[in-house]
C-alpha cells in the first residue's frame, strides 16, 4: 500500500507511510541518509525509500489494480534500480526524469511498483512503468497512494487508497504556509493502516535536513536524524 506527500510552503516537507505485510524490514540511518531497507531473499538488505543528504527523497508504492504493461519486455529501465540510484546519490533527480522520459521503465513481473521522487529543490518526479512519467516544479502539495495518477479512479481495487488520497489532499490543500514536521504527522496517522499494516511513518524537513521517524504507528516515540551534523 503506502503513501507519499510532499508539501512545498515555507519549506519543503515530505513524508511517507510505508504499508506492507510479511516483509522484513528496518531502519537504517547513515551519515549519507536514512534508508528503509527491505530484506530480499536474493539481494539482501536493499535501500529502497527514504531521504538522503543532497535532499532527495524516494517513496515507491504499489499500484493497484496491477497493470501488465509495467511487466518487464527487456531492455528497460528498472523502477527499482532507478530509485536506488536516486537514494543512494549515484544520478540525480534531472538524471532520472531524462532516463524515465527517454525509455520505457519496467516493474517486477506481475507486481506495478510507481514511484514518487524529489529533490532538494521540491520538485517532483511520478512514474508508473509501462503507463509514462510526470514532472512537477515544486508543486504546492502532491499526494501518491496506490493508484495509477494517470486512471486515477477509473478502475478500482481494495487496496488503491482512494480515501486515502482524498483525505490527505484535503488536509495539504488546507494547511497553513508554516506547515511543519508536526503537521505532516498528523497526516500520516490519519492516512495509516492496521490491515495491511504501516511499519514506517517518516518525514523529511528538507531544508533542515532532517529526518524523524516512528515504527509501528507508535506517535510518541519518534527518532530524529540529523544529516547535516559534523
């Protein structure tokens, strides 16, 4: 499942929810970033989300319906691998939107993984393999949950997250210019999940570099991590 929002006012804030159900998982902050890793039984601990210290963020939900175009044909370019690329500082956010535009980007077979990029700047990057891209110059406020931006509710699945987008949208379109840390927490919460469950709720207030971050929907008990310290 998941969501990602980015909001652009006083300064840029992004957070994240990530949703998912029998997968290992932790938490891994670094000089460089702070990585949310999943434990894949052929790789390993993979870096898959979360914030770096050039001030990039990556979220990648599901897309649900799951749409076959994304499937890989050979030859692509693979959502996963250009996300770890972005988080981990090897190619920039212009870097990818050029390789998402130029090449058709592909999915693990059966399963459509989008992703919702930025940069330091708040600009945005959507893409969801076999369907295209779209670039955002710092927008306002933009939410990504579990549905394609581009059949947006045309088709329908238990999991998309459609009230979950709606809330979240109402809740950034009313929000004050001082939108913070505090409040996009409190996004988060309100947009959680228990069925599939949210493991990792994080928020990433890009111009201080610093990330904070709670486990398990435990809202008290969150960690900090400065990116900018000597």
């Amino acid at each position: 499942m998941c969501t990602s929002i980015i909001s652009n006012r006083k300064k840029t804030i992004v957070g994240w929810n990530l949703d998912i159900l029998d997968m290992e998982y932790r938490v891994r902050p670094d000089k460089l970033g702070v990585y949310i890793e999943i434990n894949d039984p052929k790789e390993g601990w993979m870096p898959l989300f979360g914030a770096n210290s050039r001030g990039d963020f990556v979220g990648m939900p599901t897309c649900w319906p799951f749409d076959k175009r994304s499937d890989p044909a050979g030859g692509e370019n693979h959502i996963i691998l250009l996300d770890i690329d972005l988080l981990l500082m090897k190619k920039t956010l212009k870097e990818i939107k050029e390789t998402a535009e130029k090449g058709r980007v592909c999915s693990v077979p059966g399963i459509t993984f989008m992703s919702s990029l930025s940069d330091a700047d708040g600009n945005l990057l959507q893409i969801v393999p076999g369907q295209g891209c779209m670039y955002f110059q710092k927008p306002k406020f933009k939410v990504m949950t579990n549905f394609s931006p581009y059949k947006m509710d045309s088709e329908t699945h238990p999991w998309m997250g459609w009230d979950r987008y709606q809330k979240a949208a109402a809740m950034l379109e009313a929000a004050n210019d001082d939108f913070d840390v505090t409040d996009c927490f409190a996004i988060l919460k309100e947009v959680s999940q228990t069925v599939c469950p949210t493991v990792v709720s994080m928020v990433y207030d890009v111009s201080e570099r610093t990330v904070y971050w709670c486990e398990n929907r435990n809202w008290d008990q969150l960690e900090k991590f400065d990116l900018l310290q000597k």
